[in-house]
C-alpha cells in the first residue's frame, strides 16, 4: 500500500516544493488551456516562493502538501471566506491523477472545512478544464455560477464557481 501523507506547508522548504510542483503541473497542465504566456505569469505572481509566503502571512491561506512514498505529487490551497472555504488550489502530477488521490485531497477539505465551522466549500475552475471539471462534479461539486477575475498583465481567469455543503 502506498503511503498518501498530507501536511502544512510553513517553513521555507515546504514552500519552495509547492512552488516547484506549480511550475511543473501548471506548464504540464495549463499552457494548452490558457497558454503559456498566461501561465509564466501566474507563476512568478500568484504560486512563486514569494507568493506562496505572502498569502501564507497576509491573506489567510494555508497550504498543503501531499506526498505519496516520501515524494511530493501535489498541494491544497485554502482560504478561509467566513461561512465558506475557498478551495483556492487542488493540484496533483499528472503521474498521480486517476488514483483516488482527489477524493483523499477533498476529504481532507472537507474536515478541515467541519473543523473550522464552514458550511460550504467553494472552488472556481477554468471553464475549458474539462478534466477538472467532471472530476468536480463526479466528487460532488455543484456548479454555481460564472466569474472572470482580472488578475493584471492583461490576462483574465474565466471560470465556473461550484460548491458543495461540508
């Protein structure tokens, strides 16, 4: 059996895992749904070291690492949102994706959701992740509505919001 561990992110290594996994599953994973341009700049401004540490510090996030025989393959971001937590990011290696490893990650949410006192958990996903999508749907999820965030450089996140009571 293969050993699935999920813990805090804080210190400055963990944070610069979570910054090399990012670069490596988003160029992987999203330069042909929002390309590549878009992508270096969501790396160096929102899943950077820098970053990562600034939401950590000043924006009520907490990370996550998951790791699976002592190798990393994924983080959670999470944000608390008063009633709601906002399940900022749920990413996992292409190697490691079909493995049950999301339904893990969301049961995780979901206590850390109860355990807290939230009533809902809320995510956005880019309207052409059609693989994340039906994963969300298949774990539950609820499409809620539609939202596009200007997140400067000239680039938008067009995405559906879904949600799910805890």
């Amino acid at each position: 059996m293969r050993t699935v561990l999920i813990s805090k992110v804080g210190d400055s290594e963990s944070i610069a895992a979570v910054a090399e996994l990012a670069h490596d599953i988003w160029t992987e994973h999203y330069v042909p749904i929002i390309g590549p341009d878009q992508v270096d700049y969501m790396l160096r401004n929102i899943q950077s070291e820098t970053a990562i540490r600034h939401q950590i510090t000043n924006e009520r996030f907490h990370y996550y690492l998951i790791t699976r025989d002592c190798s990393s393959i994924g983080y959670i971001g999470v944000q608390d949102q008063g009633d709601v937590l906002l399940l900022s990011k749920v990413y996992v290696r292409a190697s490691a994706r079909g493995s049950g490893l999301g339904k893990q990650a969301l049961e995780f949410v979901r206590s850390l959701a109860a355990e807290r006192g939230h009533r809902r958990i809320r995510l956005t996903v880019n309207i052409n992740n059609e693989l994340a999508i039906g994963a969300y749907e298949r774990l539950g999820f609820s499409r809620t509505g539609t939202q596009v965030a200007d997140i400067g450089g000239g680039f938008v996140m067009d995405d559906y919001v879904y949600e799910m009571s805890v």
